[in-house]
C-alpha cells in the first residue's frame, strides 16, 4: 500500500516518468517548391526520432517562417518561385538573430559558381538533390545539427 501511495503522489506532483521525460525536437525547416520531393523530404525526417520538419514554398515565405518556427537547420533550394534561394540566404545570414542557423542548401544547380556562392553567402553545406538520396540528406542533417 505504501508503494501505491508514493506512486499516486509522484504522478500528482507531477514528477511521474511522463513528466520527467524531455520532450524537444529538432525543427527542421525544408524550403522546396517541388510537392513531390518538399512531402518525401518532410516524411523522411518525421520519421526520424526527435525531427519536426516544416514546408515552405515560397522565398517570400521563408523570413517569417524562420522567425515564427526558430529551426535548428534549414534545407534551402535555390530555384524558387517569388525570391531565389541565393537571396533567401543573403536575408537570413543578414539577420543577427538568425545567421547561426545552418544551412544546407539542396539543389540541382551543379556549377562551380553556385555552390561558391552558396558558400560564401553562408550555407553549411551544398547536396545536389539528383544524386542524393534521403538518407543521405537525413544523414547531412544529423551531421549539422551536432
């Protein structure tokens, strides 16, 4: 009876096992205007323990999502509809409160001068999307957030 009774008075108290069990994730926020690839993406790193991942669309959407979600990373593409990635990233790194986000940046632009440019704009990392898997991407995401 003694051993009930404490149990009752801890999940009270609330320091049961639920409520001792930290619960934070890691936003992910994932910025492609390809449907396809933006849901395969999302469900790869949900699938992921401990991931939350957001989609935006738009370039002009992602400041606010940014500030509104504060993710741990950002996958960026570079052809988007309403601004290009490369000035997504330029706002972002531009941005006291947000340039130590990392930034992956996924695209199929491949030339030297791209990936250059994404570099010295601040992403961490550039993956061409046609010759990544998810998992890869995954594993790149992991690798970032250490």
């Amino acid at each position: 009876m003694k051993m009930k009774s404490k149990n009752i008075l801890s999940n009270v108290l609330g320091i049961g096992r639920k409520m001792m069990k930290k619960t934070t994730s890691v936003k992910i926020l994932v910025v492609e205007d390809d449907k396809m690839l933006s849901r395969a993406l999302k469900s790869a790193l949900d699938s992921e323990e401990g991931f939350d991942s957001f989609v935006v669309a738009d370039g002009l959407e992602v400041y606010d999502a940014v500030v509104k979600i504060q993710p741990d990373v950002i996958l960026l593409d570079i052809i988007l509809p309403g601004m290009d990635g490369f000035s997504v990233l330029k706002q972002l790194k531009g941005d006291d409160r947000l340039k130590k986000i990392p930034v992956i940046v996924l695209s199929n632009l491949d030339t030297p001068v791209d990936v250059q440019s994404a570099k010295v704009l601040g992403a961490e990392k550039y993956i061409l999307k046609a010759k990544s898997s998810l998992e890869f991407i995954v594993k790149e995401v992991k690798n970032v957030i250490k």
